[in-house]
C-alpha cells in the first residue's frame, strides 16, 4: 500500500487554494524573469530560502527563473535542507511513496534513493520530515516549472560537508537531475546587521570559503557546504542571482531574516554525467602532455629529491610551491609508483586534486617510499635498481552501468584508470595495470579483490568511475638535490 508525506505547512508558508498558489508562484517568476540575472546557462543545482513565499518568495523564483528552460530536461531533482523540528544525524531520506502539495502529488525515486542506502551517514527517519518546511516550501516552485519529476528528498542533520558531498556526487546523474539546496542566511538581526554578515556569507559561498560560513549565518549550512565543497572539486561557476532579507521584501527592519538565491554551472570542460559512455576529454590530455613535456624532469627530480630527503632525515622534502610554474602551481592529482628491478615497490597516490601538483608529487613520492604498507620502508642501497614513475589524473567521471556486463563494455583497455565502490570499500587501478591484466574481466574481477570484494560481487549499489592519466619515467635521477639550485618559472 502506498504512503504518502502530506503537506505540513501549506496554509502557512504558502497557499493551500491550488489555484492561488499557482497565481502566486508565476508572479514571482515572471518578476525574476525581468530582472537580467535571470538569463544565463541553465544551472545544475540551486541554492534558494525556504521562509514563507510572501518573504522569500520572489527570492526563490531568481533561481528558479534559471531552470525554466530545461523543463521539459529535468526529470528527477535532489533536494537537501536543514532539520528544524526532529534533530537527526547525518541525512534522513523518507520511506514514503509520495510527497503531496495542494498541487497534487510527487513521486520519490526509490530506485535512486537504493544508491545511498549503504553509506553510513544515511537514514531512513519519516519523524524528521513529517513537519520539516525547509524541503516542502521548494516543492510548489518544482510543480509549477516542471512537467514531471521524480524527487530524492534528504533533511541534514548533524554531517560534515565531505559526507554530504558524497552523497551528493552519488545522486549526481546527469542533465535529467537538478540538485536543489535549501537555506535561508541570518536569523532576527536588524537591518543593517544582517546586511553585513549576510554579506560576508554571500562572498563566502561566491568563493567556495565553506570554513568563512559559521553557524549564525545560515540554517542550512551544512547541505550548502558540502554542495560547494564538491562544486569546487569539479571547477564549477556560481553566481549570485539574488541577495535580500525580509526587510526588503514583507517585513520590520528591526528583525529580518537574511535570503539569497545562488545557480551552479558545471564547467563546459567536464565530462557529461548522464553519458552511458562518459570519454575523459582530450583537452586534458593534451594539456597534461604539454605540462609533463615542459616540466617532466622537474617533477622527477622533485620525487628523487623528496626520497633522498626520506632516507637522510625521515621526512618528505619540503617545497614552496609558488617557486615553481604556474602549471606546477595548479592543482593537480598525481600518483608517483616506485618499480625495482621492473617489480612493483611501492604506489601511493591522490584520488583528486586538492592541492598543487608539484606538492602532491612531492608527498606521494614520499609515501610510495615510505608508507606504502605493502612494502618495508625503501632502503639506500635499492636505490640503483629503482625507476620512478608519476601518473597525473584526470578527474574522474562515473559512469552510468546497468551492471556488470555494462561495466565491461565501457571499459578501454590500456585507457581507462578504474575506480570501484560499493559496501564502504573503494579501490582503484591506473590505466598501467592494464599491462599486466589485459582482458576486462581479470582487470575487475582483481580490482573487487583489492577492494576485499568477491570476484563475482555485484550489488545495485556498485559504483564506478573511470579517468586516464598522462605519465612520465624516469630510471637514472644524477643528483636529485641539484633541482635547489636551479631557478623555475
């Protein structure tokens, strides 16, 4: 028998007369679409408030003005909002079939929603949802615009932004899937009070500072933190579409509530998520060669270099980045391998970029020396037999599998690096194990194993992402130290 979340606050934060509503809704759009704001690329998530329409309303629609033109694209929307009745832990999904509004009813995606099932900061808590208005005051706005959707409701609770950031990159998907992030900013300040610490988060968020955004600034900072912390993982554009409290809109200027609206554009460079045969671009490729041509024998001086710093001090070198290029200064994921004799010595390597890639050469070559706990820490006298390998990544792109023999199909050997996840392991290989382990089925079944999976493992939950890497080896380094010496652009 099916259930349904009926609607807790219309008649309060909205009308509960389908008809007026409606009226109500498409004033406000109409109203954001004049404004010039309302022109631009359509965005893949929004940020909105969720106070009463007649307050924040016409803020809302600013962003909501943004999606109208892939109504007819959006068939499924991820909304995240602050718990403000029954605290809980982590996020909440719903065991309901339905949300209803005065304007009918919305169906939840429980195919989609199985995906986050086993990460352990997820719950099912109907308590949580039953009188939350931060999710449902979105919903009539989302009925209005689009024709039919399927929703993935969340209420966040207690979470730090990289647990809400990996559920978020889960629900991911594709041009079809809007993400929708609920929050108002500060609370019963006077005018000018709030317009100043307003202020200061708007140009936190505009900047991905998530550590600037404290916890009187706004209800919803914790979905709104690990939005913008995965946004900025995958370069991203915001903008700030709208920017006002309840004392510009229906309320005293002695005690507003501070609103804004933000869109998010996923980067014209970025590999379409919703492709079954999603292809790392050439752009980075080419880009990562041009890099590794010009600055190459650098980054392997500074591998040999940080390994001859392990053994003579027991700690890694120490750089300052911006002493070298700016392209050694970008960001940058590398994984540096250690072979003696042509046999493996020691991997270690980052997933994504998060800090410059000349620093993360230098660490990882480090780690591969000395931390890999495969291997006993590397010794001087190995040294003459040792090659030096350093792999820079691509960001990595999920794909979308129906299953295992999907998985396989996508598959470019000697390409494609692969990461896998599913039941909380993770594991990954670089497109060079494909040297060793040509046929697909050999190449996952040993990638399950190293993630402590059985070789015939399978779930509905099983997650993959692939990227490729551009490289650079190197046997004989004379001299690593000698690159203190030399001056680098």
């Amino acid at each position: 028998m099916a259930t349904a979340r009926p609607a807790a606050v219309a008649g309060a934060f909205y009308d509960d007369n389908p008809q007026r509503l409606t009226q109500s809704i498409l004033h406000y759009l109409v109203e954001a679409e004049e404004k010039p704001e309302s022109k631009g690329k359509v965005p893949k998530a929004i940020i909105a408030p969720h106070a009463g329409y007649v307050y924040s309303g016409s803020v809302a629609a600013t962003a909501y003005a943004r999606i109208k033109p892939a109504k007819e694209t959006i068939k499924r929307v991820v909304l995240l909002g602050p718990c403000h009745r029954v605290a809980v832990q982590g996020l909440a999904m719903s065991s309901a079939d339905y949300f209803l509004t005065p304007l009918g009813r919305i169906p939840l995606d429980k195919q989609f929603q199985a995906k986050i099932t086993e990460l352990p900061q997820v719950t099912t808590f109907d308590a949580t949802h039953a009188q939350e208005h931060s999710l449902e005051v979105h919903l009539p706005f989302l009925q209005t615009l689009i024709r039919e959707f399927i929703l993935v409701p969340l209420v966040v609770g207690n979470a730090s932004p990289e647990q809400v950031a990996e559920v978020l990159e889960t629900l991911w998907g594709g041009p079809e899937t809007l993400i929708v992030i609920s929050t108002d900013l500060s609370h019963y300040l006077n005018y000018e009070q709030a317009h100043e610490l307003d202020g200061k988060t708007k140009n936190a968020i505009e900047n991905f500072d998530i550590d600037s955004i404290g916890n009187e600034q706004a209800c919803g900072r914790i979905p709104v933190k690990g939005l913008l912390h995965l946004a900025n993982k995958k370069g991203m554009e915001i903008s700030t579409v709208d920017f006002r409290n309840s004392g510009d809109t229906a309320g005293p200027k002695n005690r507003v509530v501070g609103y804004g609206s933000w869109v998010l554009i996923e980067s014209e460079n970025e590999v379409p998520q919703n492709s079954p045969n999603p292809d790392p671009t050439d752009a980075f490729a080419q880009q990562t060669k041009d890099i590794l041509e010009k600055h190459g024998t650098i980054l392997l001086q500074l591998a040999a270099a940080s390994i001859e710093s392990g053994l003579d001090k027991g700690v890694s070198a120490t750089i300052v980045p911006t002493n070298f290029s700016q392209d050694l200064q970008a960001n940058g994921a590398a994984f540096v391998t250690l072979e003696k004799n042509g046999r493996l010595r020691g991997c270690i390597g980052s997933l994504q970029a998060h800090q410059p890639l000349v620093e993360d050469v230098v660490q990882n070559a480090f780690k591969a020396a000395f931390g890999d706990p495969r291997f006993p820490n590397l010794g001087r006298e190995e040294l003459k037999d040792l090659t030096i390998s350093i792999s820079v990544l691509s960001p990595a792109a999920p794909m979308n599998i129906s299953d295992e023999a999907d998985l396989l199909r996508q598959l470019r050997p000697g390409v494609d690096g692969l990461i896998i996840m599913d039941l909380g392991r993770r594991s990954l290989f670089l497109p060079q194990v494909w040297d060793q382990l040509s046929d697909p089925i050999q190449f996952l079944a040993h990638l399950k194993q190293k993630a402590g999976l059985p070789v015939d493992h399978w779930s509905d939950g099983f997650k993959a992402w692939r990227f490729i890497t551009e490289g650079v080896k190197q046997a004989q380094l004379s001299d690593p130290m000698s690159i203190w010496n030399e001056p680098y652009d």
